[in-house]
C-alpha cells in the first residue's frame, strides 16, 4: 500500500542527486519517495502539499522533505493553459541517509546533521534569512562532481544544521493512510477538481459525482485521507487563494476578493476568514506589507488542503 512510491534514478557513480529542470508545470499527483529532497523554486508559483497542510510557494523558496513524506508542487492554473515549456523551474537535491550515504551519516562528525534531517522528517520551508545560503550550497553540488560533489553536501547539510530559528513543519499528520497507487490517483484528480472550480459553487455532489462516488461514499473516502469534510476543506482553499491575492495587491477591495475567492457574502468570508489565517483579511494584509518592508519574504499561508488543475505528467518532483 502506498502514495505513488515513486524511484529516483540513481546513477551508479553518485551518492547525491543534484536534479536541474525546466518544465511547462510541477507534477500533478500526490507522490512519495525514500530519499530526503531540498527543493529551491527558481520560477513559477502555486501550492505545496505536504503531507495534510498546504503553503504557497514562489521563486527564491526553498524547501526540505523528508523521506517518504507525502508531496505535491501543484503550478497554478494559468500554467495547465499556456504549456509553455519553461513556465517553471526548479533545482532539487535528492539523498538517502539509509542507503549509500548510511555510513557517512554514521560518522561521529555528522551525526548532528543526521538528527537534523530526522527532526525534520515532515519537511520545513527555509527562513528567507538563511535561503541564499542554502541556495549557494545547492548550486554548487549542482556544478561539481566527484568528491568535490560531497564537499558542497557536506557544506549544504551544515547550511541546515546552522538554521538559528524555530522552524515549524510543513505537514502535521504524520502519515496519511495506505493507499494504493490508482487510488493516489484519484485522490490527485479530486484536488484538481476543486481548484480549478472553487471560485464557483461548488457542492458535495459536484465532487462526488467528479470522483464517480455516491456523496457518502465520498464523505467517508475523504475525510479518512484529509482529516477534514469536504466544507472545511472547501473554505479553506478558498481562504489560500484569497491570501495570494491580498499579499499580491492585485485587488480593487477585500469584497472582490472575497467574490473571487467563492464567498457570496463578505460576512461570511470575513468569518472564515478569520477562523483560518487568525486575522481579518485587512490585518492580514497590513501584516505582510509591513513584513515586506523589513525582510522582502515571499507570501505563505499555511492550512490544510489540497492542489489543482489538470491531470497530466511532468517531473515526480
């Protein structure tokens, strides 16, 4: 039983994998794979999902997974239209502390790095503070070989190490229930369903009919793999994306914000709202702007939900 296990290809003269790509869009389905990954967003935006929570992610993030752990770089809609073969790019790092690297991992020196990487196993994004860094790290062992490769892991792994902040994970569910591969699947196509329609009014029988399930059924189906019911779940997409909207200033007012977000009634969204993010939507927004004029971070929202658009293959990153 498993959320498509995915392989990474390891060539038999490395320990690390420094994996450099350029794709019209991330890969659209849930996956998960034995190797730790740091994943440095070079261009496109759209939603994390790891394991239960959901976080934006930009250009300039950089971002741990832990072994096994759950996944999805879901692009934004607009990326599933104009399939442009650049749209996105991304450098990741992929390494197996229980394989290959074992012994290394074993030695007295870098012990603490390996209780870093298990501390971390439901993944962290890195503070803006230290993300150049890391990226320096990572561009390195991307442009070298040999032992020089493992020179510029070992000053990545200490680039972690050295992280001076409190560091919350990206997932709070340890593991999501055993599912088998179609039904990974399926569950990837109902998190693309709902963000491709939740601007509308969508209801239980719209997603349960897209899933070609009876409306208990799908009750029952979804809230064993979320944690959530469908309402729950629903809001707080919608909340996510009226967050990327507010921290983007691409708005006219909070109502069309709350419009487009699928709210009818701004009460109602204010509500939500607030029960969500712990703020109305205008402290939110005064919230990031002045966190922009200190540090410039890139906007995040952190809740439990899922991803988007059209089923179709690009990297099982």
């Amino acid at each position: 039983m498993k959320v498509l296990q995915f392989t990474i290809p390891v060539p038999h003269d490395k320990s690390v994998i420094a994996d450099q790509f350029s794709l019209p869009y991330f890969y659209p389905y849930l996956h998960r794979h034995k190797e730790t990954q740091i994943t440095w967003i070079q261009k496109g935006e759209g939603t994390l999902i790891a394991g239960n929570n959901m976080h934006h992610f930009a250009p300039g993030d950089v971002f741990l997974l832990g072994a096994n752990l759950p996944h999805l770089f879901k692009s934004d809609p607009q990326y599933f239209e104009a399939e442009n073969e650049d749209a996105i790019s991304a450098l990741s790092i992929f390494f197996n502390p229980d394989g290959v690297l074992a012994s290394f991992f074993d030695l007295p020196e870098v012990r603490m790095h390996k209780l870093f990487i298990q501390q971390h196993q439901q993944g962290i994004k890195v503070p803006v503070a230290d993300a150049d860094r890391i990226i320096t790290s990572m561009t390195g062992l991307r442009d070298s070989s040999g032992a020089d490769q493992l020179v510029q892991f070992i000053h990545l792994l200490k680039g972690l190490s050295d992280i001076n902040e409190q560091l919350q994970p990206l997932s709070s569910y340890g593991n999501l229930p055993g599912i088998t591969e179609n039904e990974g699947i399926r569950i990837g196509n109902i998190y693309n369903f709902i963000m491709q329609n939740y601007a509308e009014s969508l209801t239980l029988d719209d997603v349960a009919k897209a899933a070609f399930m009876t409306s208990e059924s799908f009750c029952r189906y979804f809230k064993k793999h979320t944690g959530n019911t469908f309402v729950t779940f629903l809001n707080e997409v919608r909340i996510n994306e009226a967050c990327k909207m507010l921290t983007a200033n691409k708005f006219e007012s909070i109502s069309i914000v709350a419009y487009k977000s699928g709210f009818k009634s701004i009460t109602n969204f204010n509500r939500v709202f607030r029960s969500v993010t712990g703020s109305s939507p205008r402290e939110y927004t005064e919230s990031f702007n002045g966190k922009i004029a200190i540090a410039q971070p890139a906007p995040e929202i952190d809740i439990l939900k899922k991803g988007n658009s059209k089923a179709a293959f690009a990297n099982g990153v």
